[in-house]
C-alpha cells in the first residue's frame, strides 16, 4: 500500500496549505501565470474535457504503470519538471524533490536556473537524472553546463525551446521579482509572518543560481545580477543551436516548450529523441493555446516518430491519465511537486508521488486498463 499523508488528498489541498507556510511574494511566483492567467487556467480546464470510456466486462487482471522511457524502466509514467528558483519557495526545495524522485523511481528534471547545483543533483540521484538547459549566449557556458551534466551521470538532456523572452507577470513585477529581483518593506513583512520559511531560509542560505555561481563575477549587487542574468542567456534556440547540441551530447535529447507541428517535425529531422508538448505552465504565453490543444495534433501526425511527452496544467492521477490517453508517452508536472514541497517540507516530495501513484492506480483499475500504454483504448472518443 503506498502511503502519504491523508490530510492532504489532492493538489487543491496541498495548495492552501502552501498559501499559509511561505511569503506571498513566493507563492505567487509559483502559482501566478502571464498577463491575465487566462492560459495558465486553461491548461487544467481544457485538460479536464477529455473523457475516459471504461470497459468493465473485460477480462481484466491487474494494472501496471511501470513505464519504459529511453531504455529505462520508471514505476510510474510522470515526472518532475524543471523549476526555476525552487529554493527561493522552500528552501532546499530540489534537493528535497530529488530524492525523492530516486527513491521513487521516477525522473527528476533540474533546471539551469534553480537553487542546486549539477553535482549535488547528480550525487543524490547517483547519476539517474534529467537537465534542462536554458541556453547561454555563449556557446563556453554552454559546453561547459554540458560537460558538467555528462560528468554527473546526467542521462537526459532537455534543451528549452520556449522562453525567447521573459514572461510579463504582473505578480513578480508588483513582489519585485522581475529582474532584477528586489526586497521590499512589503516582502520583508511577509517574511516576518512566515517564520519557519524564514528560519529554514536562514539555516540553507540565502537562495542563489548554484549552476552558475562558477561564472559569475563576485560581489554582484541585485541590479548588476539582474544585468548578468539578461546577458548570459539570450534563452532564444534555433536549427543550427540544436544541431551543435546533438552533435556534442552523447544521451538522449529532448526538446521542452514544443507547441508546433512545425517545431515537432524539426526536432525529427535534427534526430532529437523526444519533446515535451509544453506551454511553460501558462507562463510565457497567455495568447498561446494550452497544452492539451497543442497536443493533439503533434499525436495524431508524429506519434511513433519521435517519444512525445507532456506537461503543463496536471494536477492529479485523473489529469496524468487524460493526458496518457490524448497520446502522450509520459507526462511531467512542476507545480503540483512544488505545492507539496512548500506544504509539506522534506516529507512533501514523498507524499506527492505516492498521492499521486494512488489516485492513478485507481483510475487505470477503474477503466480496466492494465498497461500505461493501453489508455489510448479507453479515451472516449466524442
């Protein structure tokens, strides 16, 4: 029986206690989208219209999600996605997540831009992780990321393709959040009112880009941070970036933030081996369709082509299986680890996944579906 804590059922539960454990300037840069979050909440409610047929006479015996992903045999078909600044929501935050993703058998994916480094990840995870490059302007750090990756074990590269340019989010602009970051008598308050957050802060640190702290000139005030920041990534990618990628990198390779048929048939042709539909969390893009939409007809013409996966607006076993049955090989979640991290603290990696695993378990018996590649059957078709 896979255990977790039965005060918190669901994500929606998991988020309230989060509203209540951190700064509001925190919670708000993981919850909030762009603009008016119209995208940010169609992820979840277009998701929600996809429709599961059982089939209860069937000879059904058992469910298995295990799921096999680049040669590799994972316990359940999700994962956790990259996030940004985790440690800025609960300190040591990624350090938390993967371990828990190891111990569980599931992929961890480390952002360049969170709170821990490459060889601390990859020392947790004894090797078996994901990293997501957001590119450098300077192909010196980006070889370099690569090699540090590659001597870690990392066995998964994620390039990010959709974040040309920084997401407008009035949240983080009116925290202060935006680059370059600054703390108000506001935020300071709220921090008063947190103080667990507060002294676990205290304890890890104040949170920094630990990928990147090698590269960076000592002593940077938060605007000359800012500034650094704006010019070593251009975050923009093209054909010829992918190319020299693929040609250097020895593991597979995936491409994030795909939202295109046109971008799906370029990953194809530069020989990546899987994408992630995504439209980055409703974050940079609230004009942009949600990913679900995207989805469909990436499926309908490549699936088989390439290892098509998705995330952006999952929220529970349910939406894990939707999104399965829509025609995604695996699916990831950032958010959702996020709130139970910031709920829940060193226990919250641990309790998500197994949550999580529960709630899909009783799906797949629900339908009948015995294997995670079998929802496809079970996807009412209007």
């Amino acid at each position: 029986m896979i255990k977790y804590n039965t005060n918190y059922p669901s994500i929606e539960d998991l988020i309230k206690k989060a509203k209540k454990q951190i700064p509001r300037f925190a919670f708000e840069y993981l919850d909030g989208g762009c603009n008016e979050d119209v995208n940010l909440y169609k992820n979840t409610a277009e998701l929600r219209e996809v429709e599961l047929k059982p089939t209860y006479l069937s000879q059904h015996t058992r469910s298995d999600m295990k799921t096999e992903l680049f040669g590799h045999i994972y316990d359940a078909p999700f994962g956790i996605a990259p996030v940004g600044l985790q440690g800025l929501m609960w300190p040591n935050a990624p350090e938390i997540l993967a371990k828990a993703a190891h111990q569980h058998n599931i992929p961890f994916i480390l952002s360049t831009v969170t709170t821990s480094s490459i060889e601390r990840i990859g020392e947790l995870t004894e090797g078996k992780f994901w990293f997501q490059l957001y590119h450098p302007a300077e192909n010196t750090l980006r070889d370099d990321l690569l090699a540090r990756a590659e001597a870690a074990g990392c066995e998964v590269l994620c390039i990010l393709c959709d974040v040309p340019s920084f997401g407008f989010r009035p949240r983080d602009i009116r925290n202060g959040l935006a680059m370059p970051p600054k703390m108000t008598l506001s935020n300071m308050l709220q921090i008063l009112g947190k103080p667990e957050w507060a002294l676990k802060t205290l304890y890890h640190g104040q949170p920094s880009f630990a990928n990147l702290e090698k590269y960076m000139p000592k002593g940077l005030n938060m605007a000359q941070l800012g500034a650094y920041m704006n010019q070593t990534f251009s975050g923009r990618v093209n054909e010829a970036k992918i190319s020299e990628i693929r040609d250097k990198w020895k593991g597979k390779l995936v491409l994030k933030g795909v939202a295109s048929e046109q971008d799906t048939e370029m990953a194809i042709k530069l020989g990546l081996n899987g994408i992630i539909v995504s439209n980055h969390g409703g974050r940079q893009l609230d004009a942009g369709q949600s990913a679900i939409k995207s989805l469909t007809p990436i499926v309908e013409k490549y699936k088989g082509q390439i290892k098509i996966m998705m995330d952006s607006g999952l929220r529970s076993g349910p939406d894990i299986a939707r999104t399965l049955a829509s025609g995604a090989e695996f699916t990831f979640m950032g958010r959702s680890f996020m709130y139970g991290v910031t709920a829940l603290g060193n226990e919250g990696g641990n309790h998500t996944i197994s949550m999580l695993k529960t709630q899909l378990q009783q799906v797949m018996e629900q339908v009948c579906c015995e294997r995670v590649e079998d929802f496809e059957n079970f996807l009412y078709r209007k």
